[in-house]
C-alpha cells in the first residue's frame, strides 16, 4: 500500500510538472502573441509617420521642381540658342574684318 501510494504521489507530480510547463509554455506564446500584436502596432504608427514625412518631402521636391522649371528659361540658354548666338556673333565679327581689310587695302593705295 505504501508503494502504491508513492506511485500515486509520483504519478501526480510528474502530471503537476508537465501541466506547469505547459502552462509556462501556454503563458511564454500568450505574451509573446502580445509582443507582436504591440510591436506591429508601434510599426504601423511608424510607417503613417513615414507616410506623412514622405508625403511633405515629395510636395516639397515638386514644389522645387516647378520652380526650377519657371526659372530654367530666364536663367539658362538652350544649347541651339547659344549656337545660333555664336554663330550671328561670327558672322558680324568676320564683317567687321573683312571692311576692316578693304580700308587697309584702301589705305595701302593711297600711299602708292
């Protein structure tokens, strides 16, 4: 009888220890349940934040964008603009040398 009683006294312990470890192990998955359930809530008030931020910088670039566009025309010449502008600018200078060229040539004649 004593030996059964000490069976029995074995037998509810070891059931004690495995309900408390499955109990600790239920608990330990229930916390860490509630972990990620806060950590994805965290995350997603970041990433509105996130959100918000890159939506004031994308309005900010646009802004700057446009103004870049008002200005390129009064502040930059276009490459064909400053090619005919160098090209009118050679003409006229060429002109210039050539009268330059029939006066001395003019000039030359009347000493002879």
């Amino acid at each position: 009888m004593i030996a059964e009683f000490q069976t029995w006294q074995l037998v509810v312990a070891g059931a004690s220890v495995i309900l408390a470890i499955a109990g600790l192990n239920i608990g330990a998955v229930k916390w860490l349940l509630g972990l990620r359930d806060y950590y994805s809530l965290i995350n997603a008030n970041r990433l509105a934040e996130l959100e918000r931020k890159s939506g004031e910088r994308m309005a900010q670039i646009e802004h700057d964008i446009l103004r870049l566009r008002a200005d390129l025309p009064l502040e930059y010449v276009r490459r064909e603009n400053w090619i005919r502008f160098g090209n009118t600018l050679e003409a006229k200078i060429d002109a210039i040398r050539a009268e330059m060229r029939e006066q001395l040539a003019e000039l030359r004649r009347e000493r002879l």
